[in-house]
C-alpha cells in the first residue's frame, strides 16, 4: 500500500506538532521513522492509523484518506509504546479480538509466536511484565499481517534477546508476506540495518527522507587537514564541522560518492543516530537565529 503525505500540520491549541509535513512511502519496505522525544513521530502515527485527526493538509492511504474510513483503518495495525490493551483480559481474550478486527489475523502464526516469547494464554495483561505485555504487541502487530503495519517503541521491557528476536521476526515475515512496515525507535544503530527507508522529524517538520543505502553511501564523515577537507567538501552539504587536537574533522552529503584524491584524509561511515544527533542539532541552530 502506498503512503502520501501532503502539507501535513497538526496542532494542539498553541502548538504544531506535525508543521506541514509532506512525503511520499511506497511499500513493501520497512521503514525507519525516526527523531527525538517531541519530534511530532507519534502524531503522525495517531494521525496515519486513523485515531486523530490532522488539523490541516492530508493523509492518504492508496489515494483514500484514513481518518473515519474503517476498511482503511482494518488495513492498518499500530502498536503504541504502551496502552495497546485493556489490563483486565487475558492473552487469549486480546488475540480472540485480534482475529476479530484485523481481516488477515494469522492464527497459526500467533500461536507460534507466543511459544517463541514465552507467552501463557490464561495471564492477565495487569499480571504481566512491560516485556511480557511488549511481546504481546509484537505478536499481534506480526500476526495482523495488516498491510502497513506500525511499531512504535514496540519493545520497551525488552531484553536484548527478546530484541534480537524481534528484529529476526520482523526480516522472516517481511520475506514471507512483503507489507510496509514502520519503525519508530531511540535503539537507531541496533535497528538501522532492518531499514530500507529512513526518515526523520524534527520538532515537527521533515528534516531527511532518504533510502538507507543511500545515506550509507552519500553521507560520510572525513578527517584530515583542513586544506584536504575543504577541497573534498566542495559541492556537498556539510552537516557538521569539528576538529579534534590537531585533526580536522566534517561530516558531508554529497549527491554522488566522492573519491579521495587526498592521501591525508580518512573517510568514515556516520552511524544512523550520530546523522539524527548531527540534522537535530544543525535544525536548533537555524531556528534560534
């Protein structure tokens, strides 16, 4: 299913959550939605699955808004931080629900599942540890099987075995049944490598939308001299300038990869969370000009 978001605001008496934010998904793809506590990531995914409304602009799901259109909404599973089940039923009773509302529910493939995490279908919810409840989400954002299927902070409580686990679930059903799948996450460099697309907010607006191999290979961080860094700067955007000792230090995006013609300077690879630390910090210092 295919994603347009146009000009985008949300707003909340006095404050823009969401400021005409405008980009386009195409799936099947797992998708990094990404950007700092604040930055609009759970408005938009509110507003994308249907249980809020944008104060202007749009939201379409191929070419039909979301919002108050209940064929689009089964179409969609979004599994929040927390807050995803009542405390009062059991296990049993949230995937008799499941199978209910979503109209490609899995029951095999949830019955699997708990096995792999563990899972007793008799436990109340309130009974439960935050890992326990957070696996309960991933098995049901899994077995949905919706076609854009959305995690955000799906696995607070986790360990990292259980993380790990996720993340293994999470390439195996995008093999066996292609949906678009969202991420939204502070574990960016644990994640990074699921991602095919990127995108990050920041207090509000679109800052970067690229594919993940395209960041890769587009932005890199080089050190060397300062006469040898400007000469392979020049033409690229420099996102951040440092110096460390007697060693200069940019990170740059250039449109098209860039050799080293000098010997001086070592290219590094810039990791998905110093990108969103360096873009958000970059964006604070526009606007407090």
């Amino acid at each position: 299913m295919n994603i347009k978001v146009n000009q985008l605001t949300k707003q909340y008496r006095q404050r823009k959550v969401l400021d005409e934010v405008s980009f386009e998904l195409h799936g099947p793809a797992i998708i990094g939605f990404l950007g700092h506590n604040g930055a609009g990531k759970t408005s938009f995914l509110n507003i994308l699955s249907g249980l809020v409304e944008q104060s202007s602009g749009s939201v379409e799901v191929d070419g039909k808004p979301v919002f108050n259109h209940a064929e689009i909404m089964k179409q969609i599973c979004f599994i929040a931080e927390t807050g995803n089940f009542p405390l009062h039923v059991t296990v049993d009773q949230v995937l008799k629900m499941n199978k209910l509302f979503f109209p490609n529910w899995n029951e095999g493939l949830a019955e699997e599942l708990l096995i792999q995490f563990s899972l007793n279908k008799r436990d109340k919810i309130k009974t439960m540890s935050k890992g326990m409840v957070s696996a309960l989400g991933v098995i049901t954002g899994l077995a949905s099987e919706a076609p854009i299927t959305i995690f955000d902070e799906p696995y607070i409580g986790m360990d990292a075995s259980g993380r790990q686990l996720f993340y293994e679930l999470l390439v195996e059903q995008q093999a066996i049944e292609p949906r678009t799948f969202i991420l939204s996450t502070h574990l960016i460099d644990e994640a990074s490598n699921l991602f095919e697309d990127v995108l990050i907010l920041h207090e509000g607006k679109l800052i970067l939308h690229k594919p993940y191999e395209e960041i890769q290979s587009s932005i890199v961080k080089v050190k060397g001299r300062l006469e040898d860094i400007e000469a392979y700067v020049a033409g690229g955007m420099i996102i951040h300038r440092g110096q460390f000792m007697n060693e200069h230090i940019a990170v740059v995006m250039h449109d098209q990869p860039t050799a080293i013609t000098q010997a001086s300077l070592k290219l590094e690879a810039v990791k998905l969370q110093e990108l969103l630390v360096l873009l958000s910090k970059n964006k604070r210092r526009e606007l407090s000009r």
